[in-house]
C-alpha cells in the first residue's frame, strides 16, 4: 500500500494582469490535493481565514480542516 504522505516543497502566487497563478512543488500530489490547499489559500485571500492557521492545518493531518477542494 502506498503512503498517502507528500511533501509540499514549495508554493508561489505571481500576478499577471488581472490572473493570479498559483505553482506548487512536491514529491508528488494526492487526488484533488492541489485543489484543496488553492481553495484554503482563496480564503485566506479573501479574508474568511487567517493566514496564521495554514501551519495549523496542515500539521493536523485532517482533510475537513482546510478550504473546499471543488
């Protein structure tokens, strides 16, 4: 069985106009995994949550924790 742990090694956002561009680096990436961590980053950016819970989130391991992954 493969092990659902992957390392995020980096994430960026860059402007382009009017177009944000989000990239993210891994070892690799679970299903809907980049989805999920751009929709928690969309309400950061909209101020529905605080950036300063994104180490909290991501240390608890727990899906329903983070933004929606649609």
């Amino acid at each position: 069985k493969k092990s659902p742990m992957r390392n995020l090694k980096a994430a960026s956002i860059d402007k382009h106009g009017s177009e944000l561009r989000l990239s993210f680096t891994g070892d690799g990436f679970l299903y809907n995994m980049v989805r999920i961590l751009t929709g928690t980053l969309l309400l950061v950016g909209t101020d529905q949550m605080r950036p300063e819970e994104m180490p909290v989130i991501l240390s608890a391991r727990d899906r329903s924790k983070a933004g929606p992954g649609r």
